[in-house]
C-alpha cells in the first residue's frame, strides 16, 4: 500500500475509533440519565463536553498511531507538533467544560427559588468568581504549553526574564485601577458584603444584585433597568443590603392624623389587618405614636415579613386599608388646620 494511503487509512481509523468511542459514552450514559430521573448530570456532560470529545478522542488516537505512520523524517517533527498543539487544545476546552459541568451540578444542588436562601446566595456567589477565575487560568496555561513547546519561544522567554522586575512595576502602575478591581473582586467573593441575588439599596436605587464579575457588580433595578457599578464601588462607598444575614426584614407606613384621633381603635384595626393578610410572618407588629407636631401627631405601623418583596406589598396594603378605615369611620381625624376666631372681632366686623 502507498505510504500516503497508509497514512491517511491511519488519520480516518483515528476519526471514526474516537467518535465511534464518544457515541458508545454517549449513549451509555443516556440510558443512565433516563434511570435516574430529576436533574440530568448527563445532559449537562454531554453539553458541555461533547463538542471537546469529538476532536480530543480522535487526536489522542492519531497520536497514539504516530509511531506507525510512514512519514518522511523530516516531516515527522512538524506533524507531531502539529498533532501535539491540537490535543493540548482540546485538552483546555475539556477542562473548561468540567468546570462548568460542575457550576451547574452546584446550581442544581443550591436553588436560589428557596424563601430564606442565604446558604445558595453564598455559595453561588463565590461560584461565579472561581468558575472564571478557573477558565482564565486555564486559558493562560493552554497558552503557555503551546508557546513553551518551541525551542525559539522558550530561549526568548529565558532572556526576557531579567526584565520581569521593571516591567512588572511599569505595568502595575499603569494598570493600578484594573488591578484594584481585581483585588476588590477577591474580597467581595469571600468576604462577601454582597451576594447574588442580594436585595440592595445603591444610590438610591432598589434592586437586586444580578451578576458579579471581575471588574463590575449588575444590579436588576425592581422597573427592569440594570445599573452598573465598578465592584470596587461595595468596597470603598456605603450602600444598604437588605439581605445580609437574611431574608427577613421589617417594614413601617407612617400615618400623619389630628390629634383627635382614637389611636386604641386604629390599632385595633391595624392588628386585625395584619391576622388576615398572608404576607405577615407574625415576627412583629406595632402601632405607636412616634412623634408630634403643632398640627398632627406621627403614627408609626411596623410590621415583619419574610422577604422584602412581601413588606413592601403589606406595606402598601396597611397604609390603603387603614387609610379607608379612617376615611369611613373617624374623618374627623385627618390632619385639619385650626383657628381661633374671636366673637367681638367678628360682630365688629360684620357692622363694619
């Protein structure tokens, strides 16, 4: 037989023994996956590693067939390369897909659709940092296999190293806020003042913390805007997080009444609004009078729920309802400007 058919009968055993091999996986773990039932860990290896088993199996053939290729020598070096670089690709591509493969068995297993989901937000959020972090050095040691493998490239590398010193200065100064953020997105992945899915209050703004990233924190404002902010941001400024250590928080409406008002009866009421609203996790309830002025005197209705979406609907509904109540059923005690009017001045007046 010719040595190019040779050669070519060898590539083609290659190509069709590695998909031949991934399509037996393929459907073997199918079957299993089919069994089980529930989250499919099998789909999501298929997903994410199936495109890098069809040119790594057959490259890790190829070169174990090399040997008895009947290759000019001097084209035996540069198809070895060749054969070599491109398995090392693949190699970085299977890499990076059993990083995500794992991302999504860790977003099965920790859901963020639980009411009090602290743990998952925690978790999830170190996740988004370390599953980047990971695939960037990925990226940075596939690179640097391949670019070591040459003789030239590793000769220039070895004298460029006692440049190193000064460049390493010049390059951080030059890139001294990139690095900062990089350093601020460390501390937030650990140290985490904020999570994904956080409920914040940034600039004035409410929302929820979408995405985290390297350099920049998504936060979903509640009217479906998305605001933008470098991360280090949550480490040099203030901004509130409404679920730090929970999801539980409390809520007030604030109600500016006459000073007639029957403050017994109000709450009265304002309880047996909170006994029938579903929203009330029964942690906590008040009405007092929290402060006066020379017209009306400041009530102040608290009330718990589980998560902040639910305070602010009771919120909403506890000022509508009691509004109503005190329209119907004590008008006379909405805020009223009063005036002393002396009777002789009046007579006077009239005559007049």
């Amino acid at each position: 037989m010719p040595n190019i058919l040779w050669d070519l009968m060898l590539v083609g055993i290659s190509v069709i023994a590695g998909w031949l091999i991934k399509f037996l996986l393929s459907l073997f773990l199918r079957k299993s996956a089919a069994k089980d039932g529930g989250f499919s860990l099998v789909h999501s290896v298929l997903l994410h590693l199936g495109k890098a088993f069809n040119y790594f199996l057959p490259l890790l053939i190829l070169n174990m067939l090399m040997p008895l290729m009947r290759i000019p020598a001097k084209d035996a070096p540069l198809l070895s390369r060749v054969v070599e670089i491109a398995l090392t690709l693949s190699f970085g591509a299977l890499a990076i897909g059993a990083v995500k493969v794992l991302e999504d068995y860790v977003y099965h297993t920790y859901d963020l659709k639980k009411t009090n989901n602290l743990k998952e937000r925690k978790i999830r959020t170190q996740l988004q940092f370390i599953r980047k972090l990971a695939i960037s050095v990925i990226l940075m040691l596939t690179a640097c296999v391949i670019l070591l493998s040459f003789d030239s490239l590793r000769k220039l590398g070895a004298g460029l190293l006692t440049g190193v010193g000064v460049s390493g200065i010049i390059i951080g100064f030059a890139a001294q806020k990139s690095l900062g953020n990089l350093l601020a997105g460390f501390q937030i992945a650990f140290t985490q003042p904020i999570r994904i899915d956080d409920v914040l209050v940034v600039e004035g703004e409410w929302g929820r913390v979408e995405e985290i990233t390297l350099t920049y924190v998504v936060l979903n404002i509640w009217d479906q805007r998305r605001l933008i902010l470098p991360i280090n941001y949550f480490i040099e400024k203030p901004f509130q997080n409404w679920t730090r250590t929970g999801s539980e928080i409390l809520g007030t409406a604030f109600f500016y009444l006459d000073y007639a008002t029957p403050v017994d009866k109000i709450r009265a009421v304002f309880n047996r609004l909170l006994e029938a609203n579903p929203l009330w996790d029964k942690r906590a309830s008040a009405l007092q009078v929290t402060n006066t002025s020379e017209r009306t005197i400041e009530v102040r209705t608290l009330m718990s729920a589980a998560t902040s979406g639910n305070a602010f609907d009771l919120r909403c509904y506890i000022r509508e309802e009691l509004v109503k109540y005190i329209r119907e059923n004590h008008p006379e005690c909405l805020p009223k400007t009063r005036a002393i009017v002396d009777d002789s001045l009046l007579a006077k007046a009239q005559r007049s």
